[in-house]
C-alpha cells in the first residue's frame, strides 16, 4: 500500500477529505519521528513501539577496494509489533 492509497482509504474510512487525512498522517509522521530522534518511544497500544536502538561498531569490508573499514556505532530507528498486529497477522 502507498502513501496515497493509505490515504484514500483512511479517508473514507474516516469520512474525511483527503487534504485533511493527508495533513493529518504527515503530522503524525513527523511526531513519530521527533519523538523517535530524541531517544523517547512512541507506544501506539495493540499496533507497536516505534523506538530508538543502536548498532555496534563493527569491521566492513570497502567493495570497490576490498580495504577494510571500521563502521561506527549508529542509532537505528526501530519498529516492534505489538500483540493485536501480530495477532491479526497470523
């Protein structure tokens, strides 16, 4: 599903134009994603936790030169399903 079509259906769904659903997603986007680079989780009950995680310095290998690389340590937004998503799921 693309961003538009979510929109279209949430739309409808909601009985809403879809200027108004589209102002209304890209908002909560850039909530999730403020909250998400200051460190905080975004819980969202049944759906999931949108959170922060890190990744370890680890050796790579350059694919143009074979040299090896050392690969900091980097934050990595993460995204973990909640029971009734998964439960829909399966």
């Amino acid at each position: 599903m693309t961003k538009q079509h979510l929109i279209e259906t949430l739309a409808a769904e909601t009985n809403t134009t879809k200027r108004q659903t589209e102002k209304t997603l890209v908002a909560l986007v850039a909530i999730i994603e403020r909250t998400v680079a200051k460190g905080e989780k975004v819980s969202i009950t049944g759906f999931g936790t949108f959170d922060l995680g890190k990744r370890a310095a680890r050796r790579g290998v350059n694919p143009q030169t074979g040299a090896e690389i050392q690969i900091p340590e980097m934050a990595m937004p993460r995204f973990r399903a909640g029971k009734r998503l998964k439960e829909s799921i399966r």
